[in-house]
C-alpha cells in the first residue's frame, strides 16, 4: 500500500516528528538497528524515517596511485564507501532504501537551511530516485511547529537553497584537497613531512589571525604621561584625570603639575544626564557563541553541539540562525506561559505578563529560514551542567528582550586647579529593568561619585604624574574570531566554529588568548611570499557571495563552480612554478616548531638543559626529563591519559605551564614542579616589550 515517507535529519528528529504527527502512538520499528515510524495522520500512513547527517560525500571519480592537483573531477558517493570512519551510515543508507520503495509520496523533514536541504536532496535522487518532494519548514521541533509544518508543507524543495549547498561542497573540496595536497606534496619535496592543511576559508582565517600577531610583535610602545588628582569630597575620595587626557611629552606634565601643586581645587560644574540602556537583541548563533565563551569560556564548537542537543530535545529553536528577529508567529505569551512554570523564570515571566503589550527588543540581522534562538518553553527534564547554562543564558536573553529599558545615569564633574581643568566620570544605573531579567550575563560599570556642588572647595590630598605606554592590539579569542569571520563574511553561521577548531587540530593556533604557532606562522609566510591568492579575504568573499546569489535564484550553481576551478587552475600553476621554496619554508617551520613542541622551560636543577617531553618506547609511559643528560638525571612525572600541549604561560616557578585534555573533558592545566596550576607568573615591564616566544605547534 502506497505511503507518505518523511525523512529527517538524524532519528532523534525523526521521532519528534512521528510522535507530533501520530494520531495515536506512532508504531516504531527498526531495519538493522535503524529505526523509523508507522503512523496514521488525519487518515494517511506515513511512514518517518531518518539519516545521520550526509549520507553522501564528494570523491575524486578516477584515482591515481599517486597525488596530483588541483582535483576537479568529483562526484557523489556514499560515505561509508569513501571512509571508514563513515562506514556507521552504511546501515542508514539502506534502511532508507528499503522503506522508500513503495512510498508515492516524500516529505523533506531535515533542517531548513543548507545542509538539511542538500543531504535530503542527495537521499531523495541517490536512494529514493525522485527529484523533487515537499518541504516541511519548521524553526522548533515541538508539536504545534511541527503539525503546522506537515499541514501546511511547501509543494516543492528549496532548490535554491540546496543549489548554494551543493556549491558549498563543491568549492570546499576543490579548494580543501588541493591546497592541503599542494602543501604537503611541497614539503615532501623539500625532504620533510607533516600533514597539513588549508583551504577557502580556512586559509584566510589564519591570515588574519597571523596578520595581528605581527601588529603585535612589530609593535612598539610610546610613553606618555597622564595628571591625576585624589580628592577628598565630604569625607570621601574622588580620583579625576586632567582634561587633555595624555601627555606625549613630559615636560608639558611636568609643567602643569607645578602650575598646580599646593592649589585649591574648586568644583566648576556638576552635570547629571539620565538615558535609556535598551536591552541586547534575540541571540543569533555567532552572539550566542560569544557570549557562551565569554561567560563561560566554552569554545563555538562545544557551545553549537550543546545548543543542537538542546533544539533537538525541543527546548530550543534551531541554533544556526543569522536572525535577530523574533516573530510574532513564535507565541510570544505561549511561550511565557510555559515558561512561568519553571522555577528559575516564574518571576520574570508573571512580571512580563502583566504588561498590556508585549514587543521584543530585535536587532538588524535577518535570516530568510529561522527566526532569533528563542526557548520554546518546554521544561528540561535532565540536563547535565553545560547544558543548563547555554538553555538559562537563552532562556534569560529572550525574556531580557521584552523587558523595559533600563534607566542609567552618567555624572561627570569639571574641577578646576589654577585655570587648569580636571575631569572626574561616574555612570550608575537607576532602574535595572532588562539588566535584573539577564544576569549575571550582563556587566555594566557601576562607578559612583560622591555628591558635589558647584563652586565647592576639595581638598587635594595627591596630585601626581603617571608614567604610561601605549599598548598593542589585543590578541584575538574565539568569541571576537568570529566576530571578525562574521564582518568579513567568511565561512556561513554554521561553519565558522569547525573552521577554527580546525586550525586548533592542526597545530596552526593555540590557546584561548589565539597565539599562531611556528607552524602556522611558516604555513601563511610560505603562501604569502609565493601565492597570497590562496588566503585573499576577497576571493573568499566573493565565492561567499556568489553562494548567496545562487540561493536566491540569480545565478547557476556550474558558473560559480567553473570560476572556481580556473581560479584554483591559474593558483595552483604558480603555486607548482614555486613549489620547492614553499616546500622549504615549510621544512624550516616544521623543524622549528619540533624543536620546541615540548619544551617546558630551562632545568631548574641543572639551568643549563631544556626540560622536555620524552616518550619511553621501552615502558610506553612518558615523562619530563632534561635534555643534558647524562649529565643531568632530573625527570618530572606525566599524565598518562590525554593530550599534553606546552602552553605559552607561565607558572610562578618560571616554568611554562602543561594544558592536559582528555576525550570529552575540559582541559586542565598543570605544572611538572608545583603541581595543579593557580597563579600565574606576572610579566615584568620588560618582559611585556619583549617579543613573546613562539610556542610549537600540537601534532594533528
């Protein structure tokens, strides 16, 4: 008998689905430990079925013994048949192929944007051998969203949206392929080896990363001096800087201090001016990111996996969204209903409820598929402890948004010394209103000046000259990485996170606070000297646009994909013209970034050998030990579980500190002498003007 045959994303989905849809319990069954759904629907038999993400993956259609590039004749074929890591989604595969026989009817129900439009489309023409079906759209995976997607179902797929997905593809392996194999080919022939990596975006990315770390390094730092005064106003101590603010030069300081020493400071004007501080928008997936790692210092990769198990748990709205938006559509009391009944909101959301008229605060970003991250009101049944801050810090986003404005208050006192003017700020807030729905993920400067009145006379208890230095730009971290890809429009909302991951597994960066390693410093020297096309933000960004324009229907997905191959064509000629001085600068990163890999410091026993990570084939246990022996025997212990990395900060013995990380655990860090590491060794003056030491790159 004939069936309606639903295919989601992945089977937790998959089961959201059938039980929303089922008139009465959905019928589950399996086909090799895969399983899918029987159900009835106002009368129809549907059958729901799942993948596990793609299916198919792109391959080369002819392969030689050897390695060439660039690589341009591709096709699509089964995953478990191009990789063994894959081969889990062999038994998915066929279990879809089995129940698609004798459907007459499909229904895409995988996630509206890219991805989930290309995986359903290459299930559907691959497996089910069809070439369109109809589309549910759906932003949350509770059972109103997705009845009304199922009734109200598009007749026809996305194409366009599919189109810029398969392009995506495409372009990434074209790029991904060759240029990794162009890199390792060139090192190969330069008589070294390591498995390196780049790619359309990835490249560009480290470019970046690489182009601050030289501000910082080139960076020179220009004193200037700064006049403050300490006051004593009605019993109480106010600090207030001179007007012009920096002196660059000493004597113009020197000058005024004199002018102003052992003079009367009178209060000239007091001005008190009170302003609205609106709340921040909806999350999107890159604030949401940023905010994950600033409150929590989870990395966008950890804090996008913990998001898509809370969407697919229905607690959350889909996480990928580039929306600030917030529709009325979502429910906006339905929603603040549900969520009253959770202990932690039942106070916001009465508060909320009482208003006549609710309307959230939005910001300019729209996304054409999903709306901002919104929590459906759904009440978590059993978290673990990273999940519960993403769903209260979204939870507490989204009710700051319908909240009042909050009312803060800037004061600023002009004080004046012998014709000389000072300046003394201070902000406090007057009514919390949003700030009291979104803590404690909101910090604002709370800085209080005692009460003042013009013509008051203050008495100068200090009146000194500051010795100061400009500073360097501040290295990036994963929050303002993605900021920065964002503006650049590198990568899309849903790849940024495992670009950046990615050049966390190669070894190309490292840390928090991002430092370019040795190896991703030579990697973006090498490509810049001989063919900087390959990490140009611009091309990158024109690809990214084109994309866009084949989703909207403007243009066809094989113009792009041509321009592509002739843009790698034409790159990668120069690149071979060159390959061995790439190669060799390369070599020269490599073995520089294995000399100091891991090294940990000078011997505090012997001062004069570097302590070093050493792997004992014989017990196949591994230790710190110096590297002057015989002369010198002092070894430290090791972690025996999970990967250790050297890490660029410092211990207060002087040695750097250990980052030791094991398989799904948080890394923590270590020093070989003191042990678990609390206090870090602060720089000295001169240290901070030192260029700072290039750490070794982690073996991928």
């Amino acid at each position: 008998m004939p069936y309606i045959l639903i295919i989601a994303e992945k089977p937790n989905a998959s089961a959201k689905i059938a039980f929303a849809l089922a008139d009465t319990k959905p019928v589950k069954k399996d086909y090799r430990g895969v399983p899918y759904y029987e159900l009835t629907h106002n009368g129809e038999n549907i059958l729901v079925g799942c993948a596990v993400g793609h299916l198919f993956t792109l391959s080369e259609k002819e392969k030689s013994s050897g390695w060439s590039y660039p690589v341009s004749d591709v096709t699509w074929l089964p995953s478990y048949t191009v990789s063994k890591s894959s081969f889990f989604t062999k038994k998915y595969f066929e279990a879809l192929k089995k129940i698609s026989k004798e459907a007459d009817t499909f229904v895409n129900g995988c996630d509206l944007d890219r991805e989930g439009e290309l995986i359903f489309r290459n299930v559907l023409r691959f497996i089910c051998g069809r070439q369109d079906a109809k589309r549910m759209c759906f932003s949350t995976l509770t059972k109103p969203d997705l009845i009304e997607a199922y009734e109200n179902a598009s007749p026809h797929l996305d194409f366009g949206l599919a189109e810029a997905g398969e392009t995506r593809h495409f372009l990434d392996y074209y790029w991904g392929i060759s240029l990794s194999r162009a890199l390792i080919l060139a090192l190969k022939k330069a008589g070294g080896y390591k498995t390196l990596s780049t790619g359309r975006v990835q490249g560009p990315t480290l470019s970046i990363l690489e182009m601050r770390q030289q501000e910082i390094n080139a960076f020179i730092p220009k004193p200037f001096w700064l006049l403050q005064i300490i006051a004593d106003a009605n019993g109480e101590a106010i600090e207030a800087l001179h007007a012009k603010g920096r002196f660059w030069e000493k004597k113009e300081a020197q000058g005024i201090f004199d002018k102003c020493k052992g003079r009367p400071a009178i209060v000239e004007e007091v001005r008190k001016e009170q302003y609205k501080q609106y709340p921040f928008p909806p999350f999107d997936l890159t604030s949401l990111q940023r905010d994950a790692y600033i409150n929590f210092h989870y990395s966008p990769k950890q804090t996008l996996d913990i998001a898509q198990t809370l969407y697919s748990q229905a607690l959350i709205s889909y996480p990928r969204t580039s929306s600030q938006k917030l529709p009325p559509k979502i429910g906006y009391r339905k929603i603040l209903e549900s969520l009253k009944k959770q202990k932690n909101y039942s106070d916001f959301c009465k508060a909320l409820l009482s208003k006549t008229k609710l309307w959230p605060r939005e910001g300019k970003k729209q996304d054409p598929a999903h709306p901002a991250i919104y929590p459906t009101g759904n009440t978590p049944e059993s978290l673990n402890p990273y999940q519960k801050k993403i769903y209260d810090l979204i939870a507490k986003r989204f009710l700051s948004c319908f909240a009042e404005p909050a009312v803060r208050e800037s004061i600023r006192a002009l004080i004046d010394i012998n014709g000389e003017k000072f300046k003394a700020d201070g902000v406090r807030t007057v009514q919390e209103n949003w700030i009291g729905f979104y803590r404690p993920y909101v910090k604002f400067k709370e800085t209080s000046l005692p009460e003042m009145k013009q013509g008051q006379e203050l008495e100068v208890k200090k009146l000194e000259i500051q010795d100061k230095e400009t500073q360097p730009p501040k290295r990036f971290t994963q929050a303002s990485i993605l900021k920065e890809m964002e503006s650049e429009n590198l990568g899309t909302k849903a790849t940024r996170a495992n670009i950046l991951q990615t050049l966390y597994d190669r070894g190309y960066i490292m840390e928090s606070s991002i430092l370019v390693t040795q190896l991703g410093e030579s990697v973006i020297k090498a490509l810049q000297g001989f063919c900087p096309e390959i990490i140009s933000v611009e091309l990158t960004r024109e690809f990214e646009r084109d994309m866009e324009e084949i989703q909207e229907g403007k243009k066809k997905r094989e113009e792009t994909v041509m321009k592509s191959q002739e843009t790698l064509k034409k790159i990668l000629g120069k690149f071979k013209e060159n390959e061995l001085k790439i190669g060799q600068e390369l070599k020269k990163g490599v073995i520089e970034s294995e000399k100091l890999k891991n090294i940990a410091g000078k011997c505090p026993k012997c001062g004069k050998g570097d302590l070093r990570i050493i792997y004992s084939k014989a017990t196949h246990k591994r230790f710190m030990a110096c590297n002057a022996y015989p002369k010198c025997r002092n070894t430290f212990s090791l972690p025996q579980r999970g990967s250790i990395m050297v890490l660029s900060a410092k211990c207060k013995c002087g040695l750097n500190l250990l980052s030791v990380k094991g398989a799904g655990r948080r890394p923590w860090k270590l020093c070989i002498k003191c042990g678990f590491a609390k206090k870090f060794k602060k720089k000295t003056a001169a240290e901070k003007k030192a260029p700072e030491k290039k750490p070794a790159a982690k073996t991928a």
